[in-house]
C-alpha cells in the first residue's frame, strides 16, 4: 500500500469514526462495502495518449446532453438532450422532432415531468425510432408524423417493481427490445446517489411488441446500463457502471439463459456498448477510475457521514467534475485493444457513447453541450 494509499484509508477510517458522532443524522443512501480489483495501468492497449484531444466539436452550444445517437434509413443522425428533446442532426441544423415530455425543463427536478430520452435505435425500416427514457419507459418515436407511442410505460412494471431508470436498449431481429432498468430505488436525477451507494437492483429486460409480454431476464445488477446484441444474435453484452464491468447474456444457443463475464476491471465505469467497424465494441466511460473512488468503495460508513455532510450538487460534481477521459475498444473477447484518451478531461467530457462511422466517430455525452467528432484517419 502507497503512503497516499495509506493517507486516503486513515482519512476514510477517520470519518467512519466521525459517522458514530452523527449516528442519529439519517443519510440518504445505505450502501454496502465493495472492492474493486487494483486498477490496471495504462499500458499496452491502455498507454496514454492525445487522440481525443483532436476531437472538433459540432454543434457547440445548441444542444446539451447528447447521450446516444440513432441513425434512420436515409442516413440522418438522431440523438437525445436533457432538455427531453429529440433532435435531428440535418444540413448541419439541430431540428427538432418530438419532446417526451413537457415542459418547464432545464433542471434535474423538472426532469421527471420533462423527460430524458437516453438510449436509442430504430427499427428495421428506419421510420420509428425505440427510445428508452428514463422517466416515461420505452417508447416509440414516428420521426415522419413526429409522434411518441408509449411501448412499455415506468408503471406497474413488472414483480411489482416499476421502472425508475430505463436507460439504453438494443433490438433483436425478431423485434423483441432488450432494455435496462438501471436501479429500482434511484431515478436518473439521482444518479449521483445511484453511483456512490453502488447498490444492486438493476435489471436487464426483454419485452416483446407482438405480444405484449414483459419478462426480467437478470437482476440485481450493478447499475445495469448499456446494452448491446452480438453481431450473430446470439448473446448480449450488459454494462454494469458501478462495478467496472460487461457480463454477457445468451439469449440463443447451448448456454441460452447463462451468463458470464466479458470484461472486467475496466479503467472506468462503462456506459453505452456499440458496435466497431472493426468488428469488436467501443465502450463509453461515464467517468474514469481514481484511487479516491476505489477506496471509497470499501468504506460505507465513510460514505455515510459524506452524505450527511455535503450535498447532492456538490457529490455530483466530486464525481464529474474534470478529469482524465478516456474511451476503449474492446474485442469480440473482451480484451481492450485501443483507447482514446484526454488526460486533463478539457475537451471531451465523460463520453456516453461512441457512433462508427469507419474511419470518423461520433461522441455522446450526458453532460456535455456539443457532440464530438473524430477523424481517426489524422
């Protein structure tokens, strides 16, 4: 153990101490201990590099929270705001197609009333576009006659447990939509609750149109998030954020209904899985990995007293404010082979998700207020 090591465990041992002065103070979250493997270093795959740095960003201030991407049968590129919008991304205009909610927006507390379209694709024609929003459920966007059609709405849910989190989704070539409900207890305007408790109630579900029916495939998932079908169809690839991992389910095959780990012990926390030209998966990092988060993890009355102290904004921004940013690209194994990275976290924020386009991608971001572009050819 490293003396900054050691001086973050005492300072953490300190106010678990601290937290027994307070024990009457309720805190909001009641989270479990939790242990990270040693983080890998950034070597190999993961030596660190300027390459996002390159990043231009389009659209600067006309849209803010970009966190996936969509595009439709003639090419046109779709995405979701925090302001429960969706826009298009045409003849260099942001056009707007449909809100999911209404407004007042602008605020986290608005957001439940305003909508927050995150995860998206369309359907095999390319007309209606399947959204998961985390406050109205999944729903079904007619881009043409610009309508919303609520597929799956947040209640009742299903085993009594409604949606609070839906997040992101991929869609099987029989039409079943495979989503996640990251957590049954926090809502998206919580998410920095969601994170620090790294509590485990997240769901990978699969709904089926022509049936109506709902069905829970896994739970009790890390803060389940971005979801990805194989090229083959035969399995899925889950994001578990908090625990720094990928499982992947069957859903066809010998091992239907199995799962197992694809990569684990990531620099990050994962958020969207999407696919590479390449042929393996580019993997969005909600935020990276420090020696403070890790350790954190290990100490829940620590974590306690930290909430009965300080408040949400100020949690939020100990988890996003600046930092080293990265993304990866993962094989059809799991293994990393290449990341992108910005080690002082001052052009690209967090990225939520990547679009391959060959040789140019597309950033998504939950926070920031322009999409990023990359021409890996420079």
């Amino acid at each position: 153990m490293g003396v900054s090591e050691m001086c973050i465990t005492l300072l953490f041992l300190v106010l678990s101490f601290l937290d027994v002065l307070l024990f009457f103070l309720p805190s909001p979250i009641d989270p479990k201990p939790f242990s990270f493997q040693q983080m890998p270093k950034f070597e190999g795959a993961l030596e660190i590099n300027n390459n996002l740095t390159k990043t231009k960003r389009l659209f600067e201030e006309q849209l803010v929270g970009p966190e996936s991407f969509a595009v439709d049968s003639t090419g046109i590129l779709y995405s979701g705001l925090a302001d429960g919008r969706i826009v298009k991304l045409e003849d260099n205009k942001v056009i707007d197609v449909v809100q999911t909610g209404k407004p007042p927006c602008g605020t986290p507390e608005l957001e439940p009333t305003c909508g927050r379209p995150l995860g998206m694709r369309f359907d095999r024609y390319g007309i209606n576009l399947i959204v998961a929003d985390a406050y109205f459920g999944l729903l079904e966007v007619n881009t043409r006659a610009r309508t919303v059609n609520t597929l799956v709405p947040p209640s009742p849910g299903v085993n009594g447990k409604p949606f609070r989190f839906v997040n992101d989704l991929d869609i099987g070539r029989d039409g079943t939509i495979y989503f996640t409900d990251s957590s049954t207890k926090w809502q998206r305007r919580q998410v920095a609750y969601a994170v620090f408790e790294q509590e485990a109630s997240g769901r990978l579900m699969a709904y089926h149109p022509k049936t109506g029916d709902l069905e829970v495939l896994l739970e009790g998932l890390y803060f389940a998030n971005g979801v990805q079908l194989s090229p083959e169809g035969d399995h899925l690839l889950v994001a578990e954020t908090t625990s720094a991992r990928i499982i992947k389910y069957y859903i066809k095959g010998e091992h239907e209904g199995k799962w197992e780990v694809f990569a684990q012990n990531l620099p990050g926390l994962p958020d969207n899985i999407r696919l590479s030209s390449r042929g393996g998966y580019w993997v969005g990092l909600a935020m990276s990995r420090t020696e403070m988060i890790d350790l954190l993890a290990k100490y829940p009355r620590a974590k306690n007293f930290i909430l009965k102290v300080f408040s949400l904004p100020w949690l939020t921004s100990f988890y996003i404010g600046q930092r080293h940013n990265l993304l990866l690209e993962l094989d059809e194994n799991g293994q990393i082979i290449r990341s992108l990275h910005d080690p002082t976290g001052s052009v690209v924020p967090d990225v939520s998700e990547i679009h391959d386009e060959g040789d140019e991608l597309w950033f998504g971001s939950y926070k920031s207020k322009f999409i990023g572009w990359l021409d890996l050819k420079e």
